[in-house]
C-alpha cells in the first residue's frame, strides 16, 4: 500500500471516530463496533505490506502532520494484546453501561427511559402522581392501556412503535372518561357518582361507561358548576372525591323519617350529641362525619347509600373520643362537661388532652357509668340528658388549667428514633413490599393516602381517611412549611401524593411508580413537588 494511500485511509478512521462522537449514546455501541472493523482492517493491510503496526502508525503521523492538508492527526496509543501477538490502536470510544432503549416497553421491563413515560402518564392524568422510576410494573401497565384505549388503540398496556409517539406528543390527550369506555377506572367513577346519590342504584355500576353513567356525569358538573360535556376528565374526577363536592342525596334542612331512622341509630351508637328529631341539621352532618372517618368511610358529611347500609347494620362501630382525638364532637363534649360543673367553659379547644380525660373520668364516676375516660354512647346520652350528678366538693375545679398537646420525642439524625416517633416508623416500614391498589387502606394493599391512615390508625391517631389533596390541610397538626425542616414521623405532602417521613433523608409511601410500598431517598422531585409537611408528634 502506497504511502498516500495510508494517509487517506487513516483520515477516513479519523473522521468516522468524530462522526461517532457526535452521535447519541443509544448509536454509539454499534457505531463503536463498526469502526473497529474498519481499524483492524487497516492493521491487516498494513501488515500484509511488511511493516509492524507501530511503524506504520508512527510514519502515518509525521506524513499526516507535514501534508499540505494541515490535518492533525494524534499518534494512536498501542497496547500490546500478547506477547507475541499483534498490536492495536486504541480508538478511545466510550461504550455506555447500560442497553439502548428495548422496542417494546412491557410490564417486567427496568430502563431509565420509562421514568420518562411514567412522568408522561401522570401529567395527562392516567396515573397517580408519585415520584417517577425505571421499572414497569402493573400499576404502569393498567395507565397505558388506559390511554390506549382513549387513542383508539389495541389495549395490550405494551408500549411500541404506535403507542410511543402518541403519549410523547406534545398534543396528547388527558384522560377522560366517556360514553362507551370499559374499565375498572369507569367502575370507581360509578361507585362514587352512587355514593353521592347521582346514580340510582348498585346495579349500574358495571363497569361500562353506559347513557346512565353519562347523565349522571352530566347532572354532577351542573349541580357544581363545571363544564358540563358527561366526560370525567381531570377537573371533574378531582371534584369527585374533593370536600367542596356537592352531593345529590340529602341535603341541610331536610325534614323526613330517613333522617329521624339515620338520626335514632347515629345516636344509639353515640355519634349524635343532641336529641333525634328528623331534620338534617348541622349536627347531624358532623355526626355522620365522625361515622365515616370511624368506619372506614370517605369523609363527606353526605348520606350515600353505603353511608346508610354500615350505619344500620351490625357492623357499624360505636364512636368512642378518647386522648388524643381533635375534631368538634370533643369541643361538644368539653362543653357539655362544662355545663355539668366538670370543666371549665374556656377549655372546650376541641382537643381531648388528660384535663379532659381527667373531667369526664370524674363524671363517669359520679354518675354510675364506667370511668374508663372514653366518651361513646352511654356517657353522651347521660351528658345529654339533663338529669346529671353534679362534682362533689372534692374535686377539683380545673379553673386556669388548659389542655396541653403532648409530643413524643425523637432523637435526631442517625436513623433510630424513640417514643411515639420510632414506634409509627417501625409500623410504617413492616408494609413495605405490599402492594399499591388504588383506593386500598391496608392491612395488605394500599394507595398513598390509604397508606398514612393505616399507619395513623394503628398509632391511636384519630386521623380520619382524606385523600392526598386533603392532607394540604388536615386542620390540626403543626405545619412545617420548608422542605429542610422535614423530620422523621412528619407527614409529607406533595403535588398529588403523600408519604411518611422516614429520617435521615428517607421516605415511607405507597408509590404507584413502583406498585408497591417502599423506603427511598427523598430525591429532588420531592422537593420540587413539596407543598407541606405535618408533625403529628
């Protein structure tokens, strides 16, 4: 081979390596392996000639260097293979670690390309807002066929080469529920628009998004002044579980013999402090509140249909306020201790602390009930009554005393924490690996504010169900407002999802981007989704 001609060759090895390095990083694995074809080929002919490879490489450069061209070219590293084999050039490409996106993005699949598409789902509304990851899982798979459904096409919640551009368009549609769909998303709508009395009756929750489910969507956005299509898109699903819902059942003021029945029974079970007369008053809509944050039901305040069946059946749970709780009935409770001589009118906070603990114990006790400190049933009839035994002499007036919040302590940084602190992480990371299941409040499955509830509740934490909106302003603990002040048993909320505060820059949540519950750093997105935390201890 003439010397010219090695100078050519060369050069075109040379411009091919720029070339590759301008390329993306999927191209540049198989690039690599092309050009080093070409290299070792360019050995080849060069030994054919004679001469060794160092040789040749050495004379290239300096003939290269002095060309009219002005071409530079840098003397190839030589590493020896053997020792007494040939030697190559080190073309210095650099060969990414990880496999270039796979063509088919299925359930099982790890690859940081599907954050990307994980994110993608949850601005249009197909999924639960949570901090993205690499992994595909079922929670994943369900929101693709979800928007493969809405595009029109095949629902096999695989990922390809028709699927891809859609949900990558800047142009892609939000989610919306419409006439004709068919799904489980369809049959949660239904379920609520039930519970809120705007579908008639159980059997129309099917699953199917039929002329039923339509009128009702269309009577719900009326009610409450939305845009009225019969479409359940963001706003109106939002709406849906919202506190500012308005309800199509029955309403304050309403006068009837369900209410004195509902009334009788909320009563007997110690949820309504007044006496029962068939108007749905104020009252009773915190009675029936309480109820449902005690049983496991959204908290609405409305008397849905589900709502009525636990509260007449023999499953519905007594109410009981105990230490701890905060809410209204216990301002109601501290008033009526009040009224019988047990406390003081300016304690009635609304929080049952050890004064009041200490009041309605010495009631209990003076008027032949159980003084075991737990307001239910019995001891709100009494107090309402109007036939109480009043304090003996003995006891004391309270005057000046107030209720304190008690906080349980926590050692800092490290991970080990005491008290009530350690003991809520401890429950919190016994469910990790459970599995995330929209709308699910433990004991084995939970969504991220089913998750919080669970937890509070195994606590002693009065903390009725709300969902992640709700959580913006639960009303009661204390706020912490910047993300660096997070500590461990803190309650974080963001944008769509809500966690528990793990200590030492960790978090506890039900993440429906890795279906199921798990600890993590709480990476950047956290921060940049932060809205507010809350203290409970």
């Amino acid at each position: 081979m003439s010397k010219k001609k090695k100078n050519e060759f060369l050069r075109s090895v040379k411009d091919r390596v720029e070339t590759i390095q301008d390329m993306d990083k999927s191209k540049k694995i198989m690039a690599g392996g092309v050009i080093g074809v070409v290299a070792l080929a360019a050995i080849i002919g060069v030994s054919m000639s004679g001469k060794s490879a160092r040789s040749v490489v050495t004379e290239t450069t300096v003939a290269v260097e002095s060309s009219s061209t002005e071409v530079e070219v840098a003397a190839a590293q030589v590493m020896p293979m053997e020792k007494a084999g040939n030697e190559f050039p080190s073309l210095g490409i650099e060969v990414e670690t990880e496999e270039p996106r796979p063509e088919l993005l299925e359930e099982g699949v790890q690859h940081s390309y599907i954050e990307k598409v994980q994110e993608r789902l949850m601005q249009l509304g197909f999924m639960d807002n949570d901090e993205p990851t690499n992994y595909f899982g079922e929670v994943t798979k369900a929101a693709v066929m979800i928007f493969q459904r809405q595009n029109g096409l095949a629902q096999d919640g695989i990922i390809g080469p028709s699927t891809l551009p859609l949900l990558m368009d800047d142009n892609a549609k939000h989610y919306a529920a419409k006439l004709g769909d068919v799904g489980e998303d369809v049959k949660r709508i239904q379920n609520r628009l039930y519970e809120l009395g705007y579908l008639a009756s159980a059997d129309m929750i099917t699953g199917t998004y039929d002329e039923k489910t339509q009128e009702a969507a269309l009577k719900l956005q009326q009610v409450n002044s939305l845009s009225e299509d019969g479409k359940v898109g963001s706003e109106t699903m939002n709406l849906l579980y919202s506190d500012e819902i308005k309800a199509n059942t029955l309403s304050l003021g309403e006068h009837s013999e369900v209410v004195q029945n509902i009334q009788n029974r909320l009563f007997e079970l110690g949820y309504l402090t007044t006496r029962p007369d068939g108007t749905y008053g104020k009252d009773t809509e915190l009675a029936v509140r309480v109820f449902q944050s005690k049983n496991d039901l959204v908290v609405d305040g409305y008397l849905g249909p589900s709502t009525r069946a636990v509260i007449l059946s023999s499953e519905a749970k007594a109410n009981g306020l105990v230490l701890g709780d905060e809410n209204e009935q216990v301002a109601r409770l501290q008033s009526l201790l009040a009224k019988a001589g047990y406390l003081n009118e300016s304690n009635a906070t609304g929080y049952f602390g050890e004064l009041t603990e200490s009041a309605l114990k010495r009631f209990q006790s003076n008027n032949g009930l159980s003084a075991d400190g737990r307001a239910g049933a019995q001891t709100f009839a009494k107090l309402s009554s109007g036939n109480t035994n009043g304090p003996s002499r003995n006891d004391s007036s309270n005057v000046g005393k107030s209720d304190k919040k008690s906080s349980g302590g926590s050692s800092g940084g490290g991970g080990s924490y005491s008290g009530s602190v350690g003991s809520m992480i401890s429950i919190a990371s016994s469910k990790i690996g459970s599995p995330y299941v929209w709308g699910a409040k433990g004991s084995n499955s939970f969504d991220c504010s089913g998750f919080v509830y669970w937890v509070l509740k195994q606590m002693g934490v009065g903390q009725s169900y709300i969902t992640s909106s709700g959580w913006r302003n639960p009303g009661r603990y204390t706020r912490i407002s910047s993300f660096s002040d997070i500590q461990a048993g803190d309650i974080v909320v963001v944008s769509g999802h809500v966690g528990i505060a793990a200590g030492g820059g960790e978090i506890i949540d039900a993440s429906s981007s890795r279906g199921r519950v798990k600890r993590s750093s709480m990476s950047s997105w956290w921060r940049n989704n932060f809205i507010v935390a809350w203290r409970i201890f």
